[in-house]
C-alpha cells in the first residue's frame, strides 16, 4: 500500500492451473485495495495480474494484459 505512491509498477504472471484468486485481488481492478492499517485506499494501481494459461495462445493480448497498467 505505501507503494503505490511510488514510481513502481508490479507485474504478476500466473502460471500453471492454480486457483489465483488472491491475486486477482491483489491486482485490485475489481474492488480497490484500502488499508486498515493506513485508513486510506491505494493511491493507485500498481499490480498488475495476468493468468497465463487464459491468454498464451495470444501473444499480443498477453503483451497488452501484461503492459496494461505500466505508466508510460
């Protein structure tokens, strides 16, 4: 949470048939992530999660989902 502040961007890649729903969560597309222990949400999102089973048959969409919430 402190870091999403920063200059940082951290990318996930979920391989194998795992269940990673914690890392979905993680990612925090769906519900934002807040911090009980800092009483504020994340400034904003810097991980990003990406199933690689769901996407490498596509290369370009895996780039896409990969690089989608690096800043440029």
């Amino acid at each position: 949470m402190k870091g999403s502040d920063l200059p940082l961007s951290i990318i996930i890649v979920g391989i194998g048939d795992h269940n990673f729903w914690l890392m979905e969560k993680l990612d925090g597309d769906v519900t934002p992530l807040y911090s009980t222990n800092l009483g504020r949400y994340r400034e904003r999102d810097i991980v990003q999660f990406v199933p690689f089973k769901e996407l490498k048959s596509d290369p370009i969409r895996l780039a896409r989902e990969v690089l989608a919430e690096v800043p440029f």
